[in-house]
C-alpha cells in the first residue's frame, strides 16, 4: 500500500509542508538581533544601527550596541540602557547609566519621540535650595553638591521662598530614598509610527506574523498539512474503493463466464 501513488503525494506534501514551516519560522527568529548573549532581542519596531537596514522601520527606534549593552539615546538627556523590550505589552525598560533616575525624569524630554511613560505621570517641579530644608523634604542626592540641595514636590505645592525653581516635568513618580534603583520608573511605552497607508500596514501585517516567533507560521503551517493529509486521504480512500468495486466486477463477470 505505501508504494501507493497517493501515499507517496502525500509523503511528499507533508515533506514540503515542513519544509515551508522550517523556513518560514527560521526567518522569523532571524529577524530579531542582539548585542550581546543575553541581551534583549532587537526586532521591529526597534531596529539596530548598523547592523540592520531602515526601510522596514521607524525613526525614534533605533538602538545602539554600546560594548555588550544596549543602548537608546535620546537628544534630551543622553544615552540610556536597554534592559529588556517586551513587545507584547509595548513596553520598555531602561537603566541610567548615570545611577540618577531623578534627573533622567528632570531632563528626558519625549514629546518628539515615539515615547511616554508606562506609568501615570503627575507634574512634579524640581527645586533648588542654598540650604538644606526640613527632613520634611527629601533631598535627591545625586543631584545635588557642595552648598546647594535639590528637592521634588507636586506642582501644586508652594516652593519654599528660599529656593529656585528649577521646573515642572510630567513624570511618574517623584524622589524616594527608599528606592533610587537606577531603573525605578524608567519604563515607556511607545506609539507605532502613524503613517497609515495601504503598503505599511500590509507590511506591519506581515511582520506582526515575525513578532509571534513563526507561531502564527506555524499554525498556519499545521492547518495547511492537516487540510492536504485530509484531502490525501478521501481521495486514497475513494480510489480505493473504486479500484474494490471493479475487482469485485472484474470477479463477477469471470465468475458469470465460469457458469
Ligand atoms: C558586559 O561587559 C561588561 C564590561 O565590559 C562586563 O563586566 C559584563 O560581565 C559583560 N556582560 C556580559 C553579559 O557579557
Ligand atoms: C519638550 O520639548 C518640546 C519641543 O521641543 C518643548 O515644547 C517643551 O517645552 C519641552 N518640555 C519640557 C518640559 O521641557
Ligand atoms: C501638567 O501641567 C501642564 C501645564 O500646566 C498641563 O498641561 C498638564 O495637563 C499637567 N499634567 C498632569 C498630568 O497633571
Ligand atoms: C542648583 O544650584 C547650583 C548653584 O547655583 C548649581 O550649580 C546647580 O547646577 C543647580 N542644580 C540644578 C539641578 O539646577
């Protein structure tokens, strides 16, 4: 039976079929860079500098690899660290190099990027103080030196007469001392580039198959195997049948020409 000419369509279809999966899910994985081992996985929107080209992608998303780190470099504040990208939730997480989030929320500016802050964001001013204050307020150290003090309050609140401001910035979360992580509040989220035309959404569809890993391919592969197997087979089995039916003839007829 498996010198069967079906059998062997079919054997050949599946052979295909896998192959198309393969491939289909290799260049998926491909898509996606590192900048090291480890690192986070670089794949649209983002794309790397360097190393992949800019047709397929977007301005604002571009990364760096700084020795094995990931960098994103912002003209507002500098370069900060990539720690990872999670596509799914469009979220990003960056580290400051410098160790002061406060004064990454001071100056990083993201209304001409792609960014906004993952979290809620209430106006905050900075402010500036020759002396110290009150332990009611809470001195953000790494931004302040040798007789000055920089403070936080809610934009709302009175800046003590003594004091300069410095400014008022949109961001989630003000200084604590409990907390001065060099990533605490650091996460973005982002807004896919707006133009909408016919040629960039079809693309965005193609890729939206990448960014599901070959998963997508995959399934589409294993529906498409299941569908031809099942086709492979009703015809086998109707051949079958035929092929019975006209033995079964052929044996009437020898068996009438017997008697
Ligand atoms: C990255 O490089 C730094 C210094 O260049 C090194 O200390 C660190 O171990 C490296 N990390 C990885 C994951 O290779
Ligand atoms: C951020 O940049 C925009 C455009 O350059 C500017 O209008 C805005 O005032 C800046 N915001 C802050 C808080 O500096
Ligand atoms: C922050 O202040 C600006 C300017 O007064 C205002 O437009 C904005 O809505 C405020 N943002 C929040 C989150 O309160
Ligand atoms: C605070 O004031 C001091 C002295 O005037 C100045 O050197 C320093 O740069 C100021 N800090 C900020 C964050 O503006």
């Amino acid at each position: 039976m498996a010198s069967s000419p079906m059998a062997s369509i079919f054997l050949v279809m599946v052979f295909l079929s896998s192959i198309f999966i393969a491939t289909e899910a290799y260049r998926a994985s491909s898509r996606t860079v590192q900048c090291s081992h480890g690192g986070p996985g670089i794949q649209f929107p983002f794309w790397l500098e360097f190393r992949q080209s800019r047709d397929c992608n977007s301005p604002g998303f571009d990364l760096l690899c700084r020795g094995n780190a990931t960098v994103i470099r912002f003209p507002s504040y500098g370069d900060l660290v990539v720690k990872s990208i999670l596509y799914n939730t469009r979220k990003l997480n960056l580290i400051d190099p410098k160790s002061c989030v406060p004064e990454v929320f001071l100056n990083l500016n993201l209304s001409l990027t792609p960014f906004h802050y993952w979290y809620a964001v209430r106006n905050y001013t900075y402010f500036n103080c020759s002396a110290p204050l009150s332990n009611a307020f809470k001195e953000i150290p790494c931004l302040s030196g040798v007789g000055f003090h920089v403070y936080t309050v809610e934009s709302y609140l009175p800046v003590p007469g003594s004091c300069k401001k410095i400014k008022t910035v949109a961001i989630p979360f003000s200084y604590s001392p409990y907390i001065s992580d060099n990533s605490f509040g650091l996460g973005l989220t982002w807004d896919l580039p707006g133009r909408e035309s016919f040629a960039t959404k079809g693309h965005r569809h193609i890729l939206s198959i990448d960014r599901g890993n070959g998963k997508a391919v995959l399934s589409i592969g294993i529906v498409i195997v299941a569908l031809v197997a099942r086709a492979s087979v009703k015809i086998y089995r109707s051949r079958e049948l035929q092929k019975l039916k006209k033995e079964q003839e052929l044996e009437a007829q020898k068996l009438l020409a017997d008697s």
